[in-house]
C-alpha cells in the first residue's frame, strides 16, 4: 500500500459549495476511483490559507495515473474548475506533498 499526499488551493468564497459537491459525489466517479486502486482518500481544508490537502491510499498495483484519462474523471474536473485553481484541462493545480513521519 502506497500513501499519496497532495495539496490544492480553494478558490475565496467557496468552501461550503466545495464540500457540498463532494457530499454529493458521483458514484460512477467513486467506482472509477476504487477499480483504480485508490481507497481511504481524504480531503482537508486548512480555512485560513484556502489550502486542501488530500490523503489517499493506493495499492500496490494501482492504476491511478491513468485516472486522467478517464472521461468521468475530466467531467468532474469541468464541475470543479470552478472553485479551485486548475491547468487548463481543468485538472486541479495539484503540488505532491512527501512524507517526513508516519506512525501507525
């Protein structure tokens, strides 16, 4: 099992419509994450800086860096573009974090 760590930026004003949408989120896009090997995934928001900071599990032959590719992935980028920073395929601005502790 491999742990991902990453950060994006929240865009002002647009916390709650964020964490609405993920309450609501797409169950097809779910089923997509999961056959990708991704589980245990989560999202913080530091409310200060508008910084997110995601958490997720992958397995150990995940297939995760295709995600992009898939057509329920990019529409929910378009869902989402806009109230985050994105590139212009509307994937977010995503900086990898590296892991310094881990405790179990």
């Amino acid at each position: 099992m491999i742990r991902n760590a990453f950060k994006m930026k929240l865009k002002p004003g647009n916390e709650a419509e964020y964490k609405r949408r993920h309450d609501d989120i797409w169950p097809e896009l779910s089923r997509q994450l999961e056959a990708a090997g991704v589980s245990d995934y989560s999202i913080y928001l530091d409310p200060e800086t508008l910084t997110l900071f995601a958490f997720q599990k992958l397995a150990d032959d995940h297939t995760a860096h295709n995600l992009p590719q898939t057509k329920i992935v990019q529409e929910w980028w378009a869902h989402m573009a806009d109230l985050m920073d994105v590139n212009p395929d509307n994937s977010p601005v995503v900086v990898p974090l590296e892991e310094v502790f881990h405790m179990d």
